[in-house]
C-alpha cells in the first residue's frame, strides 16, 4: 500500500497506559506541525481521557490486541506504529505481524528475547516482502547499547583504524525507577521457560537473536552476570563493575546488528555490558551483591512461595515514577573498545529523565519520526525485523541529539 493511501503517520498503541500517555505527550510537543497521529487502544473512554489531557484533537482507534482484524485495520491505515502494550509475548504478536504484512514501519519497548525470537521468525521474510521495518526495543532497552556502538563503529571506520574486538558497555551513572512492565515481561519470560528446556536454551545463547547462528564466529563463552575489577576495562575506571540487568537482552540485539551488516563491526567483536557500584573500598562486595540479587531476583520469580511474596512488593505494570523522579532521572553509558589495529576507542550515551519513562519516551518517539519522515536518512533495507543501528541508524542519532542526548565517539 502506497503512503499516499494512508490517512495516518503515526498511531500509538497503547496510549492509555503509564508509557503510552508520556510518548503521546512527547509527540503532542515535538513532531512536526501537521504530523498526523492517532491515540488507539482498546477503551474508547481511557483514550478520550488522554486526547482531553493532552489537548490534542487525534483521531482515536479502538483495537484489542487480541482482534487480528481489527489491528490489521488499524495497521493498514498509518506509516509508523508505536506499541507500548506488554508483555509482548503475550500482547504484541498478532500487531506485529499485521504491520508485516501491512507494509508499515513498528517500534516496540521489549526487551524480551523469546518474543524477539518469535516475532524474527515470524515477521523477517513477510516484512522484507512488504518492506515494513519492524524495530524491537527501541526504549532504553536497546537503544543506548545498539547505537552507542553504532557511533562507536562509525569512529573507528572513518579513522580506518580496523573493527571493534572486546567492547564493554560500563553503566557508570543511572538514577531512575524501577519499570513494572519490565518486571512484567520478566515474569512471563520465567514462566515460559520453566516449562520448556529448549526455550531456555535460546533465551542463554549470547546469538539468540542471530539471523544465522551457524554463521557466527566462535569467540567463546560471553557471560551476562559477571565482576571485574574496573579498570581491567578501561585504566580510568576505578572501583568493580557489577552484571547490568539489562545486558542479557541488549548485548543479543548489538550481536544482531552486527550480523545483519554481514558482521561489520568485525568477526571478533566479542561485546558485553556492565554497572559501576563506585570506587569506594566496598565495591567488590557491592558488586557480588548486586550478581548474587539479580540471581536471586529470577531464582525467586520462578518458585510459587517466592514469587507470591516479590509480587507483593515489584512495581506493577501500568505503573511508573511521579513526574518528580522523572524529571530528576538520569543516565550515562560509556563504552570501550579495542581495535584490530591495537586502537583504543570510546564512545558515550548520555541524557536526562528517568531512563525507563522519560527518556524512553523519547526515544521512541523519536525513533517512529525517523521512520516516518527521514526516509533518505534511513540504512539501506529491504525491510525486515530489524534493530535500532539497522533499521533506523543515522537518522535516529540526529534526532536524539536534537532532543538534547548525548552521543559521542573518540579515541583514546
């Protein structure tokens, strides 16, 4: 379907929701004057409570996100789709594959990789076909780690200084709230793979998310929850380096993008992600807390007595931080990397907001504007299940950096 038979640019899907009401928000404020969007959702009332607090005159659509024909509807009439509504495994297949076979460009926030697994097996032919670009995680899962290495390859690229081989992620400054739809997805996952071994397998492969896992180079064990001393990363980095939770996801979609460039950022890229708990003489102690936690955490999630309690006190889905701890959220992510050619590199994504809420808002925002209007910015594709770097790429960077984010390379 051509563009000029789309009466919509953009529709966010779940715009009644905690996240939904702030990329709305966003939109309402920054995309370009004459942007069409729609508000959808499966309560017409809660939608028109939105539209009044925004101010907007949006058309609104109503779908649930079990009705096939109603999504494939919804889908047919827009260039972009932006969902918010999760578990994705549970709630985002049947939109995803419509905007497949509609020919319409998605952006999600999951950071699930059985979902992304599912939605790659399902959706990639079908959406290279039609030339929709199906984007997954385009929040703060993934979009620091998939486009901080992006730049970080440009860099090294233009300096003609070989690929990228060991590449850590270090999380050295975060404030913000816990996401309850993380926690969320985080459940669903658990109970999913509890009853089936070989969907555990696929969610511990670091190329789980591979086009063609034969095809990958092998470079060895690649472990998520890991402690280091930090300057075994970088000399200027003081104090030990704790698992970040979020590095068995984002590190797969970085070994994505890598694969889907026919491993351009190098056939020894090896990448991995961490957290700096301080310098101070206890941080070898705060980082085996912080693994033994995050253990604990899924451990927990999976026994019944466990889970009932953690349920008590985890964010609930739907739910987020005031408008308070989102403004005065924060994050900052530096990346290291060595070349082929013995270089040192580095590379940072920085902004404010809480970076589950606010500055994911943004982000993914932003990341249906690009799709929407930068078409001649956009990485060459055919359409397909895509990642940030891959399906969005330069365009994205821009965008981000206008909205006031950091993002930088250089070397060492």
């Amino acid at each position: 379907m051509s563009d000029g038979a789309r009466d919509l640019d953009v529709i966010v899907y779940g715009a009644t929701g905690f996240v939904g009401v702030l990329v709305a928000r966003h939109l309402a404020g920054h995309a370009p004057k004459g942007t069409r969007i729609a508000l959808a959702g499966r309560s017409a009332e809660k939608l028109e409570s939105v539209r009044a607090r925004l101010g907007v005159d949006w058309p609104i659509i109503v779908a649930d996100a079990a009705d096939a024909a109603a999504l494939a509807t919804m889908a047919a009439r827009t260039r972009v789709v932006i969902t918010t509504v999760g578990p994705y495994a549970k709630y985002g297949r049947v939109l995803a594959r419509a905007c497949a076979e509609a020919g319409t460009d998605y952006v999600d926030l999951t950071g699930e990789v059985l979902f992304a697994r599912d939605s790659i097996d399902e959706n990639h032919e079908i959406a290279r076909r039609t030339g929709a670009r199906i984007v997954h995680s385009c929040g703060f899962d993934s979009i620091p780690s998939d486009i901080g290495v992006h730049v970080l390859h440009q860099r090294v690229q233009a300096d003609g200084a070989g690929e990228l081989t060991d590449t850590t992620l270090v999380v050295t400054s975060m404030r913000g709230g816990i996401s309850g739809g993380t926690i969320d997805s985080m459940r669903n996952q658990v109970d999913v793979m509890k009853k089936d071994r070989r969907l555990r397998k696929v969610g511990a492969s670091p190329y789980s998310l591979s086009p063609d896992r034969a095809a990958e180079p092998d470079l060895g064990r690649q472990p998520d929850m890991f402690t280091l001393p930090a300057s075994e990363v970088d000399p200027r980095l003081r104090g030990h380096l704790a698992p970040f939770v979020m590095a068995s996801y984002n590190t797969r979609i970085v070994r994505r993008s890598n694969a889907l460039r026919d491993w351009a950022y190098g056939r020894r890229f090896r990448y991995r992600e961490a957290m700096s708990v301080g310098a101070s003489p206890l941080s070898p102690v705060l980082a085996l807390g912080t693994k033994v936690a995050l253990n604990g955490l899924v451990v927990g999630l999976a026994l019944p007595p466990t889970r009932f309690l953690l349920d008590k006190v985890l964010p609930k889905p739907g739910t987020g931080p005031s408008e308070s701890t989102q403004r005065n959220g924060h994050f900052t992510m530096d990346l290291f990397t060595t070349t082929t050619e013995g270089a040192r590199y580095t590379a940072r994504f920085r902004a404010k907001g809480d970076p589950g809420y606010a500055a994911t808002a943004v982000m993914l925002g932003e990341s249906a504007l690009a799709l929407a209007f930068d078409r001649e910015k956009l990485p060459p594709s055919e359409g397909g299940v895509l990642t940030p770097a891959t399906g969005i790429g330069d365009a994205l960077v821009d965008r981000l950096r206008a909205a006031g984010m950091e993002i930088t390379a250089s070397k060492l």
